[in-house]
C-alpha cells in the first residue's frame, strides 16, 4: 500500500520536531489512522493532505464558532492588516474591544488582552493574588487551567514549588470547597472554577448552583477574587459569563479560543473589584496588541449579538446527541454523552459503565472512514456552520459504526 502523504508528514516531523507532535494535537492516544495535518478547513469542514474531507466536531479543539474561513470575519481581519498590526502600539480597535466587552459581560469593567488560554489563566493567577497580597489558590482536582508550569497537567520540567500555594477541593462540593477555604485560612487569594467539569478521560458534570453560590460566598467573606476559567466555553454556553445562568458573577473570567473565531486573541475581564490588583502585576507580550486580531474579534462580537449562532449549536448538538443515543441502544453499544449538547465527550464504556478507550478508538477511527472527525476523549464543539445534511451524515456513519462495535466492546 502506499504511504499517505500524511504519514510522509509524520514521518519528517519526527526527525525535526520533539516526539513529532506535543501537546494537546499529540496522536499518542488517538487511533492510527487519525489524521495529524490538514491542508485546508471551510465552514464546519477540514480537509487532509491526501484529499479526505472531514465533518468537524474538534473546531480546532475550540476556536471554530462560526465557521472556518469566515468571509465577513475574515475580511475585518485582512483589512486591518493592510493598515496596521503588531507595532509600537496599539490600535483604537484595542479600546473599541474593551468598551464593547464591557457592554457585553454582564460582571465586566474592564478588558486585558493577550494571545493563548494560558495567558488569560494566569494573568487571573496574578490579579488574585495581588488583590490582598496573598497566596493560596483553589483550583479544582484535575481541572484543566492551561499549559503553565503552575497548571501543565504534566509534571516534566516543573517543580514542586511551581504549585506549592494551591489547595485542590472537588469540583461541584460545596463542602469540599468550603474546606479548602478553611485550610486556606487568611492567605485565600482566590478561587478558580470551570463553567462545567470539562476533564479529558471522564464523564462531563454540569455545575450545581449551590457550588457556585458557595465559591461567590466564600469570595465575599475572605475578600478574594473569583475567576470563571471560560477560555474553552466562552460565547458557547452563553452570549455572556457562562455562569450568568447560575446566578453568579465573577470577579474575573479568562477567556480565549472563540473569540475572533480562530484568529489569535486571548482576554480577561474584570470588575471594579479586582481592577486595582491588575494595574499592579506586570504582564506583557510582543503580539499581545496586534490589530488585527482585535478588528475580527469586534466582527465576530458583532455576529454573536445579531445572530442565531448559539440557538442553531445548541438545536444541531441536541439533533446529533438524540440521534446517537437512540443508534447506540438499538447496536446495544454502551455509549455515554455527558456535557452540554453544544460541547459534547462521547464516549464508549464497558459493561461496568467504565470508559473503554479502546473501543472509543475504534469508533472514532470507524467515523473517520465516513469523512466525519470526533475524539476519543477530549470534548468536541458544534460549529454553527454545520448543517442538518451534515448531522444526518454523522449519524448516518454511526449507523455503520455502532453495527460492529458490540463484540468489541465484550471483548
């Protein structure tokens, strides 16, 4: 057989790069036949070295909202380019971004931006602990907050003062969180919560409201800040903070991926409270302010206000999550779907309800065969830009899947 050109790709990275791949679009865990480079991506749609089209359900693990190459959002980008970008510094549309965010984000006062996930995380990191001077940080177990020597889920490179300050509690535990904040004592600085439990490997878990009334309450007493890590579920769960629906308003929330649909910009956005505290950390970066990534941000806000884009998600992942429940009972496959319908882990469990990862595998390599992309065990995305042809497809694929699923999964 011959070789793929993406294997052929493969094959020079590994010569030229660390372990051919790092980080989260690792293939270490994926099935063999994934594919690792993609020449080009249109709407819902990515497209491999070899020519295959794939439906999307990754969204770049995120950044993907409204669809790739999105020509109005696109345009504002290529627009400012022509004009300015990263230089001494900043454009007006730095100004316009932070105004309009603040109109926005119901808790928000001011706006800071930056370029990755793990950029906005700490610079909440930073304020927090500036706020009153102190140290000590909550952070749920096993929650992921970024690719930092104080949140990098692996440990290599990083020492145990890296994370010497922080007091791990259960997600979704008020008692749990409460007792951390006793161990903490008068060093609290401040609280980091996901807007859901969204770990890779494991079932999703939508937040209760008493959890999230106790993080504000616990803030409140001690005088620290609590921060919505909404980097992943930013403009997915909401056109606001994704706990606006709780009830609950940070002092800060991070944000990132979605924000100028797939152009690099990261933010976080703070109150009254916590605004002293960031005009004293020193944080920076040589593209932090670059232009245009801001003008197809003030586009991309523009569409989320104007648009259906949140209710059509919301609709195509409830299409995508019912079809697959009722394929997989009718295939006797064990297939469980856990988090919001718009950013949905599908997974493959045996007969005790444990995740089975190499049947999850399987099934995803089997879809793959039918031109449609889903992972393992990282959460997906529903871009507006897909279509009811496109969910049909999907599930027209699971069909075919699921048939030869069963005996694997017994096995």
């Amino acid at each position: 057989m011959a070789q793929t050109r993406d294997q052929a790709l493969k094959d020079r990275a590994a010569k030229v790069i660390p372990g051919g791949m790092y980080g989260h679009l690792s293939m270490q865990l994926m099935a063999p036949n994934t594919p690792q480079y993609f020449e080009r991506a249109k709407g819902g749609y990515v497209w491999d070295y070899d020519g295959n089209r794939y439906i999307d359900f990754m969204c770049g693990f995120g950044p993907n909202l409204l669809g790739y190459g999105h020509e109005e959002i696109d345009a504002a980008f290529v627009e400012q380019l022509k004009q300015i970008d990263a230089a001494v510094g900043p454009s007006a549309h730095m100004i316009e971004l932070a105004e309009a965010y603040v109109d926005q984000i119901t808790h928000a006062d001011w706006a800071m931006f930056c370029k990755n996930g793990s950029d906005a995380t700490t610079i909440s990191l930073l304020t927090a602990r500036a706020h009153r001077g102190r140290k000590k940080i909550l952070l749920a177990a096993g929650a992921y907050h970024g690719a930092s020597t104080w949140n990098t889920p692996l440990p290599a490179g990083t020492v145990p003062e890296d994370r010497a300050n922080f007091i791990y509690y259960e997600y979704n535990n008020p008692d749990s969180l409460r007792a951390a904040a006793d161990e903490a004592g008068e060093d609290l600085a401040g609280i980091f919560a996901t807007p859901f439990k969204h770990e890779v490997f494991q079932e999703q878990l939508l937040p209760n409201p008493e959890y999230a009334r106790a993080a504000r309450q616990i803030c409140d007493t001690k005088d620290a800040i609590l921060v919505v890590d909404d980097v992943r579920a930013g403009f997915r769960l909401e056109r606001d903070c994704s706990w606006r629906s709780l009830g609950v308003q940070p002092d800060l929330s991070s944000w990132g991926k979605s924000l100028a649909n797939g152009h690099a910009i990261s933010a976080v956005m703070g109150n009254e409270r916590a605004r002293e505290a960031a005009k004293q950390i020193f944080v920076t970066g040589s593209f932090w302010f670059a232009a245009a990534p801001m003008a197809a941000a003030l586009k991309t806000l523009e569409i989320i206000q104007t648009s259906e884009y949140l209710e059509r998600s919301i609709k195509l992942g409830e299409r995508l999550r019912d079809g697959l429940a009722s394929l997989a009972d009718t295939a006797g496959v064990p297939l469980t779907q856990t988090g919001p319908a718009q950013m949905p882990l599908i997974m493959v469990t045996n007969d005790q309800g444990e995740r089975d990862h190499f049947a999850s595998q399987n099934f995803c390599a089997g879809l793959l065969q039918h031109g449609v992309y889903f992972h393992p065990y990282h959460n997906m995305f529903i871009t507006a830009a897909l279509s009811d042809a496109d969910i049909d497809h999907t599930l027209d694929a699971a069909h075919s899947v699921l048939r030869t699923l069963p005996a694997q999964v017994a096995a």
